[in-house]
C-alpha cells in the first residue's frame, strides 16, 4: 500500500492534517489557560462579593475554606477605592512562585506561558491579576495552585488531540477515495491500454478512446492515442516495406532471367545493316544492361538500404542526354515537354553512372509527369555547374508545383508521392543514392511557376585524388 500512489497520498494527507492540528492546538491551549483564569478571577469575586454584601463581614474558618474551594483559589485581594483588602485567604496559603497579569498580556506571552506550564510538572502557587468585571473595584488579584491548572490543560490537549486525529483520518479517508476515483483509476486505465497495445501494436481495437475530463489526464490520453497512431502506422509502412521487399526480389530474379535473353538479341541489332537500327541499338543495349544490373541488385528500395556506390570518374554530359533520349521516348505527347540542357561538354563528376543514371531519371520522369498531368506545355531544364567544392546540378520545370502533403513528406517512401497514385518511391530512391555519395539532393524552391531540385555532388576528394595524380 505505501508504494502506490493514493496509499502515499493517504499517509500525507494525515500528516499534513496533524501538522495543522498542532499548528492550532498551541495557541488554543493558551487561549484555554487565559479563559480558565480569567474564570478563577470571576468565581473569586462573586465570592468575595457576596462575604462584602453580608451585613457581617465576620466569616467561620469553615465558611471562608468553602468559598476559596469554590472559586478553585487561595486567596482573594480587592483593591477599591484605592484601598487594597484582603477579601479571603486560606490559612496555609504558601509562598508565590511566579505571577502573571491578564491586564497586559499579549498572544506571544500568553503562548509562552502556556507552554512553560505544560512542560513545568512541579506544583507552585501563583499569583494572578485581572480586572474586575461590572466595575466592581480597580484590580482583582488571586493566588492559586498550578496542579488543577495544568491538568485541566493537558486534559483539553488531548482532546485536541484526539479530535485531530479523527480529523486526520477521516479526511485522508475521504481523500483517498476520491483520488483513486479521479486520479488513480483513470491512470490505471491508461496503463492497461499501454499494456495491451504493447501486446498487439497493429491491433487498432487497442487503441484508447480520451474520455477523462480532467484535462491533465485528457492531455495524457491524447498524446497516447496519438502515439498509438503514428507507431501503428509506422509498423504498417515497415511492414509494407519489408513484403515490398521479398516481392521485389522474387520479381528481379525472374525478371532477370527474362532481360539477359532481351540482351542476347539486341547484341544481333548492332550488326544490323539498317543506320535507323544501328543508332537505336546502342541505347537499346544501355538500358537493357541498366535493367538487368538494377535486377540483380535488388535496388527497388527492396533492400533495407542501396549498396556503396562505385565511384569513378565519368562524363555528365552524355549521361544528361541519355536521360533525356528515354524520357523524349517515354513521353505521352513529344510536342507537350521540351527538354533542355546547360550542362558544359567537359564537365566531369565522380559518382556511380549507374546510380546517378538512375537519379536523374528519377526526378525529370516526376517532371515530366507533372506536365503531362496539366496538359498544358511545359519546360524541363538540367542546368549543371561546379565549384572549387562540389558539382551542383539543378532540375528545374514549368510544372504545377508540389502538392503540401508531398512537401511535408519529401523523400520519404510511400508518403511523398507528388501526383495521384504516386508512391514517392523515385524522390526516396534518387535521396538515398545521393546520400551514398557524400551529396545532397534538395527541393530549392516550388510553386506554381513551377519546381527546382538541386543536386550536389562533394568534389574536394575528386581534387584530391586528380592532384595526387
């Protein structure tokens, strides 16, 4: 029970509770002792009023002890009309050992008073000086012993006491069962959703419905049920993924098979008479290699990530142009896109031809699409230029621009498709492959003027190795 929280929260409610008890029973203890004195005053004078009212002042020995016993004191002195009288004394009255005055004293007196009685178990006789009530002389003093005084307040403290801690308990039971109402069962509850969730993350039925309207507990269920949400839906792309990727590679390896027999034959078109063929079989073969080098990778974002490039020191200019070749040949209307290049004849860049290939395709067939898609003209641009760091090579169209959710999710698969049925695979793919070689690719502006990505390619180890050489 101690280690729970409404079984902790029980124990300080009581000892809070005590504390403010004790806080309040010293000062009512001193009140309790300057009432009680101050009644000993009042029960004194009636006594020596009613011996003053007699029309024989001449009391027995008896009568005097049975008054003084009455009042609960020892002796009684009025002082009227300035002049002092010793009312009623007790025959064994005993010396004074301390005297107070009701008259001046304050609350930090009183209170330090009190409690030097409490803790003073010696019986003394005291003196006490009041005032007398209905005027009925100037000053009224009493000696009295301090034995009844003190028991009589630490019988009223222990009924302090006592109270408090009836008090105590019954708040803190109070208490305690209302946290665990409001506080300890809805936490519970959020507990055992977390639990089962764990148990079957992909169960949607585990997911928790905010109910609580407390609103730190409603923040709480909230943020769980956002938490659900997006790891549910993380373990299903990853899912997806991973069955993308046993598919991908079943699909290669038949896939493969198929090609290398496609290459077979597009070997026998270079030997062909006809110049029409001889110039389209070149590029026949190019692509037919890349498919089946793609295939027997397993490069579909199949894989868990793509293979280290093999750098070497290409021309960019003629990959430019074959990107540019399949996707002319690709496209739905020819007249619809125009492709242009600003790419120097002599720039040469360190990367894989096979994976730059592929990026580069990647992002002018996203392009190309876009302004299909609008059926409106459009311009697609490759501009390249390099600097004593990097190669830098922009992309840039006249399309639509991207849509927000494919700005929000760039790069990211299945998330950041840009057009209708996409699956953001190409911008995926095209990141990863720059990343593999020490680059950047970056979404530099969009709109509806149209997109621009950048790709930067490091060349300070190109610089290197060229003047190593």
């Amino acid at each position: 029970m101690l280690n729970t929280l409404s079984g902790r929260f029980l124990i300080l409610t009581t000892v809070f509770v005590m504390l403010a008890e004790v806080m309040i029973f010293v000062p009512s203890v001193a009140r309790f002792r300057e009432d009680y004195l101050v009644n000993r005053l009042e029960r004194a004078q009636i006594a020596s009023l009613a011996l003053l009212a007699s029309s024989d002042t001449m009391v027995t020995p008896e009568l005097e002890s049975e008054l003084l016993a009455n009042a609960g004191v020892l002796t009684v002195v009025l002082r009227r009309d300035q002049v002092r009288e010793l009312v009623l004394a007790s025959p064994m009255a005993r010396a004074v050992s301390v005297s107070f005055d009701l008259r001046e004293a304050g609350a930090p007196g009183l209170i330090r008073d009190a409690m030097m009685r409490l803790l003073k178990p010696e019986t003394e006789v005291i003196l006490v000086t009041g005032t007398p009530v209905r005027g009925a002389g100037q000053i009224i003093e009493i000696t009295m012993e301090s034995a009844p005084l003190r028991l009589a307040m630490l019988e009223y403290g222990l009924n302090i006491l006592i109270l408090s801690a009836v008090i105590s308990v019954i708040t803190a039971g109070l208490l305690f069962f209302a946290v665990r109402r409001f506080l300890v069962q809805p936490m519970s509850r959020v507990v055992r959703h977390m639990s089962s969730y764990a148990e079957a993350p992909e169960d949607t039925r585990g997911f928790i419905q905010p109910t609580a309207n407390l609103r730190e507990l409603r923040q709480a269920e909230d943020a769980l049920f956002m938490l659900q949400t997006q790891i549910t839906g993380s373990l299903k792309q990853k899912e997806h993924l991973a069955q993308l990727g046993s598919a991908v590679a079943k699909i290669s390896h038949d896939l493969r098979n198929i090609l290398t027999v496609a290459q077979l034959f597009t070997d026998r078109l270079e030997t062909s008479a006809d110049p029409a063929v001889k110039r389209a079989a070149p590029k026949l073969v190019g692509a037919i290699s890349r498919a089946v080098n793609l295939c027997e990778a397993t490069l579909a974002f199949g894989k868990a990530e793509e293979p280290p490039p093999a750098l070497t020191i290409i021309a960019l200019s003629p990959l430019i142009d074959d990107v540019l070749d399949g996707e002319r040949l690709a496209a739905m209307d020819r007249d619809l896109v125009d492709f242009r290049t600003d790419v120097p004849a002599d720039m040469q860049v360190r990367a894989d031809p096979e994976q730059l290939y592929r990026v580069f395709t990647n992002l002018v067939r996203n392009a190309r699409q876009a302004i299909e898609a609008t059926s409106n003209p459009g311009t697609i641009s490759i501009i390249a230029s390099e600097s004593e760091e990097d190669w830098t090579i922009l992309v840039a169209d006249t399309g639509p621009g991207l849509p927000k959710k494919a700005q929000e999710y760039l790069f990211r698969a299945f998330q950041g498709g840009t057009r209708k049925g996409g699956t953001g695979l190409g911008l995926a793919i095209a990141a990863d492959l720059i990343r593999g070689h020490g680059g950047s690719l970056m979404l530099q502006k969009t709109g509806p003027e149209g997109t621009v990505f950048e790709v930067k390619l490091p060349r300070r180890s190109f610089a290197m190795q060229a003047a190593a050489q």
